[in-house]
C-alpha cells in the first residue's frame, strides 16, 4: 500500500457557474483539502466565458497540484441549446487538467448519487448533506461545490477498479 496521499480534483462543469473540490485519500482515509465555484460572467461572448472557466481551472490546477481529476459527464436535458452550453464548459473541465498533462475519470451524475447517497436518483440537498458526512471539515459555499466534492469522492471509490480495468486492458493487447 502506497504511504502517500492520492490528491483527486472533482469538476461539476457549468457554463455559468463550475464547482471544484479536492480531496486526499490514502487507503480508505479521505480528507478535504479545498473546494470553490469558478464563474463565468453573463455578459461576455461565449469564448471569453469560457476563456473565464479555464483561467479560473487553471489556476485551481496550479494552486493545489492533483494527481488525478474527475468530470462529471454531461446529462442530455429537453433543451438542446443549455446541453449544448453544458457541453462547452465540459469540453473546459476536460482541457484545463489535460493541458497540466493529468488523467481524467469521467462518472455518469447517477453513479455519483449512488455513490454518495446509496440512490441514483437523489436530490441535491442530499449530497450535499452526505458530502458533509464524509468530510466533516468541508464547508461547501455552494451546490456547485458540493457536487464536485462528491464527484471526487466518487472517484476516490471507484479509481482501483479503473486502474484495474486499465490493466487488463493493456495485458490484452
């Protein structure tokens, strides 16, 4: 067993606004390090909103040095123009830890509910009352936040199987 903490990045990408949360785990030890909300301004073009999420990524990126990071995907909703959007910062959360040369996870938004609350179909209010369960020194200021905080907590569960798969993966090649 490894005797240094793995440092894991969660991305809730949102054109408006894009939670981030960091954890450390070593063995089945978690602990909060930091979380935020990275925005973007209304009032911009599309690009410079985007230009504003990286920036802002980055800077986390830089700030707190992860190991690994993990986006949530996006959900298909009945407008096609705000999936779109979605898919625009998603595209940001993806590029900003692939630029600082970091493997990215992604989970569906129903895996990170199962994981974090036992149900795939749980409200917001929820997650965030079970983030704060499992890790009790977090202080999420926002929703945004807090799901980050369990999209790395997700990984966190989830990232030896990952490993494992890719294993058995490369052997079969």
């Amino acid at each position: 067993m490894s005797t240094q903490a793995i440092r894991i990045l969660g991305i809730d990408p949102g054109l408006r606004n894009t939670g981030w949360g960091i954890v450390d785990t070593l063995g089945t030890r978690l602990s909060f390090v930091a979380c935020g909300t990275a925005h973007s301004d209304g009032d911009l073009t599309l690009a410079d909103r985007l230009r504003q999420l990286h920036e802002q990524l980055a800077a986390v990126i830089h700030a707190h040095q992860p190991d690994e990071v993990a986006v949530e995907e996006t959900f298909v909703n009945k407008d096609a123009r705000a999936t779109l959007k979605l898919g625009h910062a998603r595209g940001i959360a993806l590029l900003a830890p692939a630029q600082a040369g970091l493997s990215v996870a992604e989970y569906a938004p129903n895996l990170v509910k199962k994981t974090i609350v036992g149900a795939g179909h749980a409200e917001k209010d929820q997650i965030h009352m079970m983030v704060r369960v499992l890790l009790p020194k977090a202080d999420p200021q926002s929703a945004d936040a807090a799901d980050a905080l369990a999209i790395a907590l997700t990984h966190a569960q989830h990232r030896g199987a990952r490993a494992l798969e890719r294993a058995v993966l490369a052997r079969a090649r």
